[in-house]
C-alpha cells in the first residue's frame, strides 16, 4: 500500500459537493473511519464529472443508521447498504467487508450472501477493478493506492483484481462492468481478461436476475458512450444474453438512436432509458405485427396492441422491464400509425399529446435512418413544430388536399376498370328503393292522370284505385279559415 497525497493526485475539497463532505464529517465526529471510494475518486483524477460519490467506512449499517437516524434507510439482501440522505443528494455508504466465512454461492459459484464486515485491507481485496481501489480521505487530505491503481489509470488499462475466471463466477455482472468501464473510459482491458472473456462465459449471466439485468442495461443507455459499446456486446456474446428476440447486430436504426443519445446526454438533457428499448425491439414489434395481421387476420389496431405484448412478455425472460416502461414504449409505437396517416382535424390535437414529442422523435430517427415507410412525414411534423398558429392553419389545409388527392388517385384504377369491362350479373335483382322521400311518377287512365308511388312492385292499372274517376270540385264554394 501507498499513501499519497491528494494533492499530487488532481484531487481537493473543492471539487467536491457538500452532501458527500457531510456525510465523511459526521462518520468521523462519531468515531468511525470514512473514506470516499470508486468511480468518484477515478472520475476526479481523469477530468471527469463523477455522477456520484459513494462512501466507505468500519461502521456496520445499523451504526450508520444510529449517527444519521431518519436521514438513513437501509437496503439490500446480497449486499446490505445505507442510504444516506443529505438535503436532495443521496450518497451510498457501504461497510468495509471481508471474505466470506461460509460461502454461500451457486453452483455456477455467483455469490448469494456477502454481509461479512472486515477491515480496510479486506475491503480493496473485495472490489473487481484495480481502478475502483482508491480510498480518499478528503479531510486529512490523503489518498490511499493498495494496488497500483494510479499506475493503471495513467496507463489506461482496466484491469481485475485476482483471477478473472473466479471474479466473473462470483459476479457475472462483471462482464457488463468490464465493457461499460471500456467504452466510457476508453481503457484497454487486459489480455487477462479477455482470455476468458467469450460466449460461454456470457451464459453465467442467466443465473443473474431479470431485475438487476435491467438496470445494468439502464446504465450502459445513460452513459453517454452507447454507440460504443453496442458492438462490444456483440463481439463477446452478451448481447444474446441481454435482448431476447433482437437480431446481434447494430442497424441503422439503431446506431442513429444511440448516437442521438449520447448526444443528448453530453449538452446536458434528460432521457428516457426506456425510449432506446423501444428502438430495439422495434423489428420483432413489426414482424409480430405481420404475423397476427396475415395470418391471424386481425385488424391493424388489434395487431399492434397483441404484438406489443408478445414482444414486451419475451424480453422480460432477459430483463424485466418495469410496467410504467412498458407502457411508454408501447405509446411510442402506437403513435407512430398516428404520426403517419394523422386526420386533418385532429393534428393540433396530436401534437399536445403526452407521448407526441417521444413518438415525434422515434419517427423522425426512423426517416433519418432511411426508413422509407415513413413518407416524409417525420420532417413535416418538425417544420409544423416551428409554424405561427396562422401557417399551422394554412399547412393543415395544404395537407388535406394533398391527401384527397392521393385517395383519389388509389381510387381512380378502380373506377377506370368498371367503367371499361361491364359485367353480366348471374342473378337478375330488382333495384331496391332508396330511403327517404321518393318522386312520384304517374299514370294515365281513360279519364284522368293520377301519381303512383315508386316501389319494388309494378301496379297494373287495372287497380280499382287507378280506376277510380277524379271528381272536379268548385273552389269558390269552399269555405277556408277555421269552422265551428
């Protein structure tokens, strides 16, 4: 071990937020040792922004929770942490663990229970990376280095710590660790590492939760560096293990959308992790579709709503997806037949819907992505965005009649060839008459003309009625006004 000075590392006080000072002073105060430990202390000394800051200390989670009282709630089966809160910031404190007395793992050797408190030095033995090993005391201004791990940040090289085969068994979250830290970082991982780093290793990820492998795919979507890694996890065969029914390999599509995401992510905006599931299982979601409408029979609306719930209910055998989530993505794909074909009457409506702007953008990454299907009409929803309330009225009515004008022209074939070819019918039918009020025709006797109503039957005029004389009557002995 070597002790150096925080200085000399890049690191001081005033790179750090108040909420994780606090949290190092009162451990202190009470009596324990504290230290800031992982990424955050890896993210400083690279120049990076730390998401987070998570502390390290001797006291076991039930002290922690006497020294922080309401502010702490404590969590975790496998590994039992306390959550501290610190105004709006929560920060992560972990105890100082040792091996584990009676091991209790799978038969793939991952580690069930790990709950076993130790000392500092059992602790850095404990942890994956050599890179996550540095502990920083912000207060005595020092950083303690058990393993060389500044050699290996300066060198850019991602290295474990111990036997890469047993490390990957006693987590195989590991894996997924192990490419995140590559892509984000840019570090070289070590030759150990990949020796054993293949397919059939990626198969221990089976034995790892649904729930758990939904939020590392959360946190491989919010890195920033998505477009980088998706390749990875197809090169070493985590990508099978991680999305059910979606094809190993990275379209157009989806190479578009992740970069769109990581964009977004580095000028600062907020994302929908959700919204990148929904463009990868977005061809398995048109191919059910095309199953339940061809062969089922089903009318469209039907066969997207049992496609997405089919598509929804076979991912959740790699990763459950939560059920808010599922329900944005199945927004997100429900709009885009809205966004497509959208009546002319109900645009403005459509365009304050809740799921407008995430189906807007799906769309619009299909069209850059050279989707054809999408007809244009992902640009024309972005300049109808940017239109004054005037021209969103003139465009709604250019709209229109370019769409009765192509209806017409789908229709125009059909017209021509009935008019051209006249067909015989097999059976003789008599014209049925039209509801409403219908014009009289009449009929002419030996004495007068009378009006016969229109129907199915002919009436011969034979009929007593039609027979029957009219008789002439004087109007000037007609009295009209009212009578007694």
């Amino acid at each position: 071990m070597q002790t150096l000075r925080a200085s000399k590392c890049g690191l001081s006080t005033a790179l750090l937020p108040s909420s994780i000072l606090d949290v190092i002073d009162c451990l202190t105060k009470a009596g324990y040792e504290a230290y800031i430990v992982g990424g955050g202390v890896r993210d400083l000394m690279l120049g990076h922004r730390p998401k987070d800051f998570d502390a390290v200390t001797n006291a076991t989670p039930a002290q922690v929770k006497e020294v922080f009282g309401r502010r702490c709630r404590i969590i975790g089966r496998r590994f039992e942490l306390a959550h501290v809160y610190s105004g709006r910031e929560l920060i992560e404190v972990a105890t100082f663990r040792a091996p584990p007395k009676q091991r209790q793992a799978t038969a793939a050797g991952m580690i069930l229970r790990d709950n076993n408190w130790g000392t500092i030095e059992q602790d850095y033995a404990r942890r994956d990376f050599s890179i996550n090993t540095l502990y920083y005391q912000p207060q005595k201004g020092i950083v303690l280095d058990f393993c060389r791990a500044v050699d290996d940040i300066q060198s850019k090289t991602l290295r474990l710590l111990g036997e890469p085969q047993v490390r990957f068994e006693e987590d195989p979250v590991r894996m997924l660790r192990t490419l995140r830290f590559a892509a984000k970082l840019g570090f070289q991982i070590d030759p150990a590492i990949l020796a054993v780093l293949t397919a059939k290793q990626a198969e221990l990820l089976r034995d790892v939760s649904p729930h758990r492998l939904y939020d590392e795919s959360q946190k491989l979507f919010t890195m920033g560096h998505l477009h980088r890694v998706l390749p990875m996890l197809i090169e070493y065969g985590i990508w099978k293990q991680l999305f059910a029914d979606i094809p190993a390999q990275v379209n157009p599509f989806i190479q578009k959308a992740a970069q769109n995401t990581d964009q977004r992510i580095q000028i600062g905006k907020t994302i929908n992790p959700a919204f990148f599931y929904a463009v990868l299982l977005w061809q398995p979601f048109l191919q059910r579709c095309e199953f339940y409408t061809q062969q089922k029979g089903l009318v469209a609306s039907e066969a997207r709503a049992q496609a997405g719930l089919d598509v929804l209910k076979r991912q959740a055998t790699r990763t459950i997806i939560p059920r808010f989530a599922e329900t944005f993505i199945r927004e997100v794909w429900e709009m885009q037949s809205r966004l497509l074909d959208p009546k002319p009457q109900q645009i403005e409506a459509l365009s304050g819907h809740a799921r407008f702007r995430a189906g807007f953008d799906f769309l619009l990454l299909r069209e850059k992505s050279g989707d054809g299907s999408t007809q244009g009409m992902g640009q024309w929803w972005e300049s109808y965005q940017h239109l004054s309330a005037d021209e969103k009225e003139q465009t709604i009515r250019a709209y229109n009649r370019k769409r009765q004008r192509n209806r017409r022209k789908s229709t125009e074939p059909v017209l021509q060839q009935g008019a051209d070819t006249e067909i015989e019918p097999l059976v003789e039918q008599q014209e049925k008459p039209r509801r409403g009020r219908q014009p009289r025709r009449t009929a002419s006797t030996d004495n007068n003309t009378v009006s016969v109503p229109q129907s199915g039957q002919q009436q011969s005029l034979d009929h007593p009625i039609l027979r029957r004389k009219r008789v002439q009557r004087d109007l000037n002995q007609v009295v009209f006004g009212p009578t007694q």
